[in-house]
C-alpha cells in the first residue's frame, strides 16, 4: 500500500476535496460518480504537521492544486506543500480559502 492522494468533485461541483489515502492504483480513492482533477503521492509528518503532495497519478495525471476547496478538518492544523518531485525542494501551498469540513 502507498501514500496516495487524488482531487475528486462531485457532478455539477466546481471546487474538488482532497482525498489522502493508502492503496495501490489512484483510482482505488475514488468513490461512485465523481470527477478526478489529478492527484500524486504524498508524506504526512505528524511531528512537524506537515503534509507534502508530490508527483503526478499515473491513472489521472497532473494534479490540479487549485481547484482544492475542502480538506479533512483532522488536518486543519497541518501546513500544507508540493514539489513534482521528492527530492525537489517542496513549495507551500495556500490553504486559507479552504473548507475544513
């Protein structure tokens, strides 16, 4: 199992939710009819409260950071960071529209 992460809508939604989870393929996250707006990998560091997305879904490509609108609420005390790749320096990431729901 491996640390992965998808961006999911509903239909008709215009925003997407973050959606962490451990599996094998990307799409084993995605639950009945939603959308994927790509999604990667990512590592969670509790001691430090940091969650780091990078890379890209092999089964639905580039992940489109901007369209996350909703996360867990058990993370709303995480900073939150992304690089393309694990060994590049990781970016912050602005999560203050966010619904922490």
């Amino acid at each position: 199992m491996y640390s992965k992460f998808i961006i999911v809508s509903s239909p008709g939604e215009r925003g997407g939710y973050l959606r962490l989870g451990s599996c094998i393929n990307h799409r084993d996250l995605v639950i009945g009819y939603e959308k994927v707006h790509g999604g990667g990998w990512y590592l969670q560091d509790d001691e430090k409260k940091t969650i780091t997305l990078y890379g890209s879904s092999c089964d639905y490509g580039d992940p489109k950071l901007g369209l996350i609108d909703s996360i867990d609420r058990e993370f709303r005390d995480y900073s939150f960071w992304f690089t393309p790749y694990i060994g590049c320096p990781p970016n912050p990431l602005d999560m203050s529209l966010v619904r922490w729901i």
